[in-house]
C-alpha cells in the first residue's frame, strides 16, 4: 500500500510516471503488472485523500456556517 506518510502530490506525480514509463515502452513484462498494481494502490490513496480532504472541508464550512 501507499506509504503512510505520502502527499497527495507525491502519488499523482508517481502515478504520471510510470503511466509515462508504460506508454514510452519502458517497463519490461516483467515490471508492467508490479507498476500497474503500485498505480492501483496509489489511485486508492488518492481517491481515500480526496474524500476525508471534502469531509474534512464539509465539515469546516458547516461549523462556519452555525457560528
């Protein structure tokens, strides 16, 4: 799974290079289906780091909005 401790930033920039890796031809057989399982787990990630960041914004709003 993606590193605990990984930015947002961090795991899209990974996810954009071995996309580019994969369409340059870069990666043999060998390496394709471990990248494409680390570019799984990092969508994830991301996609789990957009919800709480939304909930988390959500939230700050609604409490605003009681104030």
């Amino acid at each position: 799974m993606a590193k605990k401790n990984l930015s947002y930033s961090e795991a899209i920039a990974e996810v954009e290079s071995i996309v580019e890796r994969i369409e340059n031809n870069e990666l043999d057989i060998d390496e394709l289906a471990q990248n494409v399982k680390r570019v799984a787990e990092l969508i994830k990630f991301c996609k789990a780091k957009l919800k709480s960041t939304e909930e988390e914004v959500e939230k700050i709003l609604k409490d605003f909005d009681e104030s």
